[in-house]
C-alpha cells in the first residue's frame, strides 16, 4: 500500500506547517531509534522502510510548497490557534532530540560513549513528557505517536541496558 501524505506525517510526528529542518531532524531520531543496525526488533527492517518512504514523499511535499510560483513558506510561523496536545507532544520530541544530538553529536558516526549515562537521562526525561501526553491531554493523533515514541525509546533502553 503507497504512503500518502497524512500517513507520513504521522509516522513522523509532523503537524501540517513542517519544514525541511523539522522533517530532517525528525527523520536522523526516527533513523536512529529504528534503524535494523541498532534495533534488535525484527519488523526494524520493514519500519526502517516506512520511515525512508515517508521521508522522501515528505521532502518532496516541502520542495513542492517552497517551489510554487508565490510560495510562502508554510514552515514560517502562522495565526494559528494553539493545540496544547500538539505543544506538549513538541516538548517531548524536543528533549528526544536533545538526547541523541548529545550522544551523536552532529555527525551520524560519532558516538560518545562517555555521554551514555547523559542519554540515558534525556530519553527519561523525553518519555516523561510524551506520557503527559497520552496520560493527560484528549485524545488526538499525537496521542498515538507519543505512545510509538515512548515505546521505541523503552525498547531502545532496554537494547542497550541488556549488551
């Protein structure tokens, strides 16, 4: 079954003003959270798949929004009310990314072993804000990837705390 774009947007967590910086982003965490080369879950190879799928046709969506003759960049800020749920959910994807950013550093190489225990910390405090998320705002498709989100970083620690 082809992606479309909703699909996409929700594996990835996106609401629908993303940019490239926010889809990029998004995709290195998505990477390094499922990738078949770090995750010991059999389905890593078909996800890793989704994942990759799900990018290009977001990427294109951005070229295509910022190639239109008198585009205004949809990623730029908007009169917009403010979803809480949405907001709560950005807290925790934040923190998600502070986490590996810390680990990784920017290149996709590198890894600081030393900074272990500081990963560690920063998936905790992510998953701490992802579960306000699906504990106490409505439900809302943020709901569900906060709950992918929790259970992918549970099962990256447990990967790690089990070598």
């Amino acid at each position: 079954m082809a992606m479309d774009v909703d699909r996409a947007r929700r594996l990835f967590g996106l609401d629908e003003r993303f940019g490239e910086d926010e889809l990029a982003a998004t995709y290195r965490i998505l990477a390094k959270l499922n990738h078949p080369d770090v995750s010991a879950r059999e389905s890593s190879d078909a996800l890793m798949a989704s994942i990759n799928e799900a990018y290009a046709l977001l990427r294109n969506v951005v070229r295509a929004r910022t190639a239109a003759p008198g585009a205004v960049n949809d990623a730029a800020p908007a009169a917009r009310a403010i979803d809480p749920v949405y907001e709560q959910y950005k807290k925790g994807f934040a923190a998600l990314k502070a986490a590996f950013e810390s680990y990784f550093g920017e290149t996709e190489d590198r890894r600081d072993e030393a900074n272990l225990p500081l990963l560690r910390e920063r998936l905790r405090a992510a998953k701490r804000d992802f579960s306000v998320v699906i504990t106490d705002m409505p439900y809302s498709a943020w709901v569900d990837d906060a709950i992918d989100k929790v259970g992918a970083i549970n099962k990256w620690l447990h990967e790690r705390d089990t070598r």
